[in-house]
C-alpha cells in the first residue's frame, strides 16, 4: 500500500529525514516511536502533503508517486492524518466542516454526495461509537475545545471519512485514560483486512490498548530498529537515549 | 480536473462584464440648469420637483467636493458626464413587458433577474433600473391589493405627490454633503415604496440597479415609507459592465419608519471592481440614511459590499422615537486593488434607543479596507445601548485593514460597547482543510463564510445562498 524508499527531507536547509524506509501493507498497524526532534512529525507532514519541505527518495500510495499530489489529493486517495494540534476554525461548525470533507472526498471520487439527512445519520452513528458528545458538532471547529476533545473529534473524523491509511501525529499526548480508550476503541473499530495505519507516538502506553503488527525506532531522521510490540516495551525499559 | 478548472475560471471573471448594445437618449454631456430641466422635463415632472432639484443645485456650487476619506481618486470632470442617458424604447414608456424592448428583457435574464410572468423569481417583487430609467415593476397589481405602493420614483412623483413631498429630502435634506446633494439636483431613477398602515409587506421587494452606458454617472433615488405598525424587507443588487473607465454611482437612498413599524433594507453589491490591476471599476459614493421616525421603530441595514474600485458610504440610522432600534450588519470584500471606507453611523435621539452593529472586513490582493463608524448617544438618549463588533480578516501581506471608531456618549444613563478583532488566514488553518479533502478555493471559502456567518444570515433566505456565493467567488485567486 504504501512503499517509503530512501525517503530524505530538508526544510530551511536542516536535514531532519536521512534516508528513510518503510512498507506498509494493507491492514497493518504500524507505529512509529522516538524522541523529540527525530522526524516523527515531519514524516507525517509529507506523507499527508504538508508544503515547505525539500524532499528526495520516493513515496508510492497504492502504485501512485504520492509525492507528485496536492495536499486534498491525497485525502481523495483516503489518507488521512489525526494532527497534534488540531487547528481551530472560528465561525465554522463542526458539522458543517464535516460535511464539506466528507463530500468533497466523495464528489473527487465520483461518488454520490451525501444530503443533510444521510449525513446526520452517519454522523450519529458514528457518535454514538465513539461515545461522542454530540452538542460537540454544533460548536465552532475546536473553537474552546478541551485537548481531550479536539483529539477525539479528530479520531471521529477519522472514523467518518473512513481512509485507506490514517497516520495518527501523537494523539495519545496530553490524554487522561478515557479519552486515550476511545482514541484507541476508534482505532481498533476501523481496522480491518484493507485498512493501514501509522501510529506515531512517544510512549507505549497506547499501543497496549492498539495492539501494532510492527513498532519502528525512529532516531536522528532514520529507522534504527524495527520489530513486534516487544520492542516497545522494551524501549520503554531502556529509554530512548541508551536505545541503539 | 479540467471540468473543475473551467468553472473556476468561469467564475473569476465578473459574469456580470457584458454591456448591452442599446440606443440611448441622453441629456447633452455636462452638468448645469438645463441639463437639470431636461431630466425634469423628460420626466414630465411636475413644477415643485423641478424647484427641488434646482434648489439642491444652488446649493451644489457652492460645496467642495470632500477629501477626507482614506480611498482617494482622481479629479471627477464633473462636466465630462452625461447624467441622464435611458434606453430609445423608453421614451415612450411601454405600457407592458410585451411592449418592452426584447434587448432589455434578454440583459435581464442574463443577468439572472427574470422579469417575465412565468419566469418570476417566486414570492420576490422586482423594479429594474438600467441607467437612468426604471423599466419594469413585477408584481405590481399584487402589491396594490393590500395598499403597497412599489413603483420607479418617477412614477411616485406623477402619482402620488403628497407622500414624495412630504417625505423626499425629509432624512438626506438637499443642503447635505456633496455627491448627497448632487444627487438631489440630478437624479434619474430608483424605487419608491410606502407600506400602508398595520401590512405586513406579503412578499420581498427588490430593486435591480444595472449600469450600462459610458460616460454616464448613475444617481439612483430611493425613498421608502414603512408607516404605522408596517414591516417590509427590500433588497437591492447591483452590477455593471467591465469597462476601462469609471464610473460614478453616487445614490440617495431614505428610509422612514413611522410607530411600530420596521424596515429591513439588504444589499448585495457586486458592481464591476476594475481589472487585477485596478483598471476601471465603479466609484460607488452612495448615502444611505434611515430615520426611525416613530415610537418602537425598527431600521435594520444588512449589506454585502463586494464589487466597485472604491466603495464609499456609511448607511446610517438616526433614531429618533423612544425605544427605536437601529442595526447595521455589513461584510466589505476588497480584493486586489479595490477600496472601501465603509461602516456606519447610529445617531440616538430618543429614549431607550438601542442600536447594533456587525462589520466583518475582508481584504486581500492589494486591496485596502477602512471601517469607519460614528455612535453618537444625545443628552437626552436616556438608558440608550450600542454594542459594536468589528472584524477584519487579512489574507496575505499587501492588503490593509483599518478601523476608526468615532464614540460620543452624553448621556451618563447610556452605554456603548466596543470590540474589535484582526486576524488572518493561516497556512495551518488551510493545510488542516487541505488534509480533510478540500481544495484551495473551497478551504478559503469555508473559512471566510464561516467568518461572516453572522452578517449571512441576516439576509432574506432566497439572497444568502447567493450572496455566500458571491463572497467566495470575490476571493478566487487571492491566496496563491
């Protein structure tokens, strides 16, 4: 599904991506795991079409030279990517913002747009797996929004566009237990037999609750060591820092 | 893709370019009594209407033209216009649709203003004016039923002398500012409207303003009369050909709301803004003034201000009876090198009087965008209340936003609220819509009526779906 090769990034002249590789096929769970400033953040950026980056190497989505698409291009493809830090959109309802994705998507695939009813229904739906305060939605996007929230709106997006590959940015940070069992309930609901995704995160505490096919090291903008989820755990004994 | 980039650039350009190739009557070029009296005369005005406009031009010689606001322009060769330029058929008015020119009625349709019977636009009366001359009235014997006048003003004067008298010049007087005084000497056409005692106006009333012809200043009149206990919603458009030269637009328009009654006044302003490089483009210099005359009267401004090279104009509110109220809810769009000075002014004579105000600013290109507003609370305006809110939205660097309040409070019983914000669009904001699916255009779209939905939804519900359009579609292209 997606093939990494040699994957290098610059942005102002800082080399932050030394020559990365990564497969991933359909159905894997895949997490990334590394200190600060090791490139989680920039891999997800360019995966998801951030500009601002000189990148080298080669990104296939699917067979497709990704790193030839637009940012919403890419979302078209179906991957999608939780942010670290939501951005706030005041005067636009959540809902409304939902909406205009979730056709947008459909209408560059071809496919039929949903009305207000179809929408409301998935989107109830979808709320009520989630256990998501639906009052949330007639708010403006993450306008006032707890942390907690922010993060569980983005796993409800998620969950509602339904992607082929979704790169979750250290959702887990800054959430108490609960919130961290729902994020990783939505995780665990979409995954199946055609669903990739890229978990990128500091500590292991949410891959107890997502179990990964595969963990990966990242240091100083390249992939040390990969392995199982017993690699995780035994980061989380060593720390990063004696880690080699 | 390319089905999508065609109708983008369909978009970008003003729909609205096209010029009608049409015979005119025009009054000789220039500004003076005999120009005056032809305009009169060819609308076989009576004696005191003449007088009228003689008078405010009397008064006209002896104004300077203003120069304090921040847009500036050119010299006006105020000698080098033609101020009353009407289609040949006009001349002798058609008494129907069926005896209009069929030239005029396909402009319409083109313009998307339908004015045939069946074609109708539902449930919405429309007078349509093109360049000086107002050349159909839909709707008409429907109105007149219930006792709602709504007819060109030239029609008013001939038809209904009394109410024209009394209350023409009663809220723009003819000694006010220059181009409001202009107006009063040399004005053409516009609509008039008197909404009889206790109706409740059954159906929106719209004016349709278009320019057409070169060298030709457009000064619209409007006079509208809600009396006692009366409520009407009117709506006015307008739009001109692309053209390399500007034009002048410079209207009066005077709302009157007698006890219980109340005015609701809307405008989409979507005249031609000059090319990308500021070429051309209406200078649109436009008083609008509405005097809540009576007890619990209301006046409520909402206007969408996204065409024109410099948008001048400040539609304001002078309330005048105990407990009256006065809003404003404005969005002004400038883009690439248009300019606006734009907002308000709420004058609180009376007690208890309450007045609102929403501005929402949005510049970019290397447009300029001034908001200006006067709150001016009178001694007597015993426990009277302002609350002002105004917004300005940036997108990229060479673009300006300013904003001047003027406060005046003389009555210690009164308050007055100010809050005023400036932000920008984000590079994050748009590559967090970018992520979810939507393209440029769209993510700016979304984002900036999101920034406007207050003003939006003020609007009749038929004109807010095509007014967020038109808010979209004045930002195409300005972030690259």
């Amino acid at each position: 599904m997606l093939a990494i090769e040699n994957l290098k990034a610059k942005i102002e002249d800082k080399e932050i991506l030394k020559g990365l590789n990564l497969n991933i096929k359909p159905g894997e769970v895949h997490a990334i795991m590394g200190p600060n400033g090791s490139g989680k953040s920039t891999l997800s950026n360019i995966l998801s079409g951030k500009k601002g980056y000189e990148v080298k190497g080669s990104v296939t989505f699917e067979g497709e030279n990704l790193l030839d698409l637009e940012t919403e291009e890419r979302a078209h493809k179906g991957i999608f990517l939780a942010f670290q830090y939501p951005l706030e959109i005041p005067g636009v309802n959540t809902n409304t913002f939902l909406k205009t994705s979730i056709n947008a998507i459909k209408k560059a695939r071809g496919e039929k747009e949903l009305d207000a009813l179809e929408f409301l229904k998935l989107i109830k739906q979808k709320s009520a797996e989630l256990k998501f305060d639906e009052k949330i939605l007639s708010r403006q996007l993450n306008v006032g929004f707890s942390g907690g929230e922010k993060k569980k709106n983005e796993i409800l997006q998620m969950s509602i566009l339904n992607p082929k590959l979704s790169i979750l940015d250290e959702t887990d940070s800054g959430l108490d237990i609960d919130a961290l069992r729902i994020v990783s309930e939505g995780v665990n609901s979409l995954r199946n037999k055609d669903n990739s995704f890229l978990i990128i995160t500091h500590y292991q505490r949410l891959l107890d609750y997502i179990k990964p096919d595969f963990v990966h090291v990242l240091k100083d903008g390249q992939i040390i060591k990969s392995g199982n989820f017993e690699l995780a755990k035994e980061l989380e004994k060593v720390g990063y820092e004696d880690f080699n | 893709m390319d089905n999508r980039q065609k109708e983008i650039d369909n978009l970008k350009d003003y729909k609205y370019g096209f010029s009608t190739d049409i015979e005119n009557t025009r009054a000789p070029k220039g500004l003076n009594e005999d120009v005056i009296k032809f305009i009169s005369d060819i609308k076989k005005e009576p004696q005191w209407m003449l007088d009228f406009r003689l008078k405010a031009f009397e008064r006209f010689k002896q104004l300077k033209e203003p120069n304090w606001q921040k847009p500036k322009y050119p010299k006006i060769d105020y000698q080098d216009l033609y101020y009353y330029s009407a289609p040949k058929s006009m001349d002798d008015k058609p008494k129907s649709l069926d005896e209009l020119d069929p030239k005029l009625l396909e402009t319409y349709k083109k313009l998307g203003i339908p004015l045939q019977e069946q074609a109708r636009l539902n449930g919405i009366a429309v007078d349509a004016v093109f360049d000086s001359v107002s050349v159909a009235t839909t709707f008409k014997e429907e109105l007149t039923k219930q006792g709602i006048i709504f007819c060109p003003i030239s029609e008013a004067i001939q038809k209904h002398p009394d109410l024209v008298k009394k209350y023409l010049g009663s809220v723009i007087p003819t000694t006010d500012h220059f181009f409001a005084t202009l107006n009063s000497a040399v004005f053409t056409d516009g609509s008039f409207v008197y909404i009889p005692e206790g109706v409740k106006c059954p159906m929106e009333l719209s004016t349709y303003f278009r320019i057409n012809a070169t060298e030709t200043g457009q000064f619209e009149r409007t006079l509208i009369i809600a009396d006692k206990g009366s409520y009407v919603s009117y709506l006015e458009g307008c739009t001109a050909p692309m053209r390399d030269e500007n034009q002048l637009h410079a209207a009066n328009v005077e709302l009157i709301a007698l006890d219980d009654a109340e005015i609701k006044y809307s405008t989409v302003q979507n005249w031609y803004p000059g090319d990308k490089d500021g070429k051309g483009g209406i200078y649109n210099f436009v008083t609008k003034r509405g005097l809540c005359k009576g007890k619990n009267s209301k006046i409520s401004w909402t206007q969408v201000e996204t065409g024109s090279a410099i948008t001048w104009k400040y539609p304001s509110c002078i309330l005048k009876g105990d407990n009256s109220v006065g809003e404003f809810y404005s969005i002004a769009i400038t883009n690439n090198h248009q300019k606006a000075d734009t907002g308000t002014k709420m004058i609180h004579l009376g007690k208890n009087t309450k007045s609102k105000i929403i501005s929402k600013g949005i510049s970019a290109g290397y447009s300029d965008m001034m908001y200006r507003g006067l709150v001016d609370i009178s001694s007597k305006a015993e426990n009277s209340r302002n609350f002002t809110q105004c917004d300005s939205l940036l997108m990229g660097n060479k673009c300006g936003a300013h904003t001047i309040p003027y406060i005046k409070n003389k009555n210690l019983k009164s308050n007055i609220e100010h809050e005023a914000t400036t932000s920008k669009i984000s590079d994050e904001q748009l590559y967090y819509c970018n992520q979810r699916g939507l393209n440029q255009e769209e993510a700016i779209s979304l984002i900036v009526n999101g920034f406007c939905k207050e003003v939006l939804q003020q609007l009749p519900m038929e004109f807010a779906v095509e007014a967020q359009k038109l808010v979209s579609i004045s930002l195409e292209g300005s972030v690259g």
